[in-house]
C-alpha cells in the first residue's frame, strides 16, 4: 500500500488519458496508460518518425518525455490542464523499434508541478531523461483544454 500524499487522489487509469479526438499523441501513435502513481508510455516504430539514419528523431524522443511528464500529472490530478514552461532533455542513446517511457512527479505546489521521464529502447537501455516543470491551467467548461501537448 502505498502511503505518499499524492496516493489519494490518484485517478482510475481509464479517466486519466483524453479520449474521444484526435490530438498529436494520437496522430504519432503514442499509447498511454497509468500503472500506480507512473505514466507509462509506449511507441511501436514507424518510418515516419525517424531521422535519416534511421533512429527515432530528437523531436519524437521529447514528445514521449512531455508526454510521460504530463501523464504522471494527470495521474495525481484528474482533470487538471497543465502547460510546460521548462523541459531539459538528454540524448544517451538511439533506438530504432519500440519506445517504453516512464513519467513520475517528483514535487506539486499550488501552481507549479515538477516532473522527470526516461525511455528505454527494445533492449531496455536508457535513451534519454528530461526534467521538466509544468504549469496548472484552469480548465475550461466545454473546452479542448486537456491535451497533454505543450500547446492545450
């Protein structure tokens, strides 16, 4: 059992994730589930979403990373919009099949959520890491507000 304070208001997995259009995420064929208090992130690969060596290109690797950021937010806030005001990334590795990231929120304050995100390749080596901070956006009624995208 877990006892952090975040536990409590953990969100059930299936109303954690948007659904229902048809955002980026979707468009680049990102998978999304919660396990726990982790967001967990997969991408199959896709000739699309390589560079011209043949490996997922950076921009792709800082999608999965935001997104498994954003995740892990959504996960102990149901509901909750957020923007990405600050994201570092590191590049340690290539990969050229499956992508399986993980999110996890490391501190919340009443506006400002800090965050950090690793993917591992097929093999299961470290690609890459981010750290990055978000801020809440209130939601608005009716509103396309809760995409995970850096731009909601």
């Amino acid at each position: 059992m877990n006892d952090s304070p975040m536990a409590a208001s953990l969100a059930e997995p299936a109303t954690v994730f948007p659904t229902g259009r048809f955002t980026f995420q979707e468009f680049i064929g990102l998978e999304r589930w919660a396990e726990g208090e982790l967001a967990r992130i997969r991408l199959k690969h896709r000739a699309e979403l390589m560079n011209y060596l043949g490996h997922f290109h950076g921009g792709v690797l800082m999608t999965v990373l935001d997104a498994a950021m954003a995740g892990a937010i959504r996960i102990c806030s149901p509901g909750c919009s957020m923007v990405t005001i600050d994201m570092a990334t590191h590049f340690m590795g290539t990969a050229r099949g499956e992508l399986n990231a993980v999110g996890r929120v490391l501190r919340r304050t009443r506006n400002l959520c800090f965050c950090t995100a690793e993917i591992h390749n097929e093999d299961g080596e470290l690609v890459a890491s981010a750290s990055g901070s978000f801020k809440y956006r209130a939601a608005e009624a009716g509103s396309r507000s809760t995409d995970t995208s850096t731009t909601t």
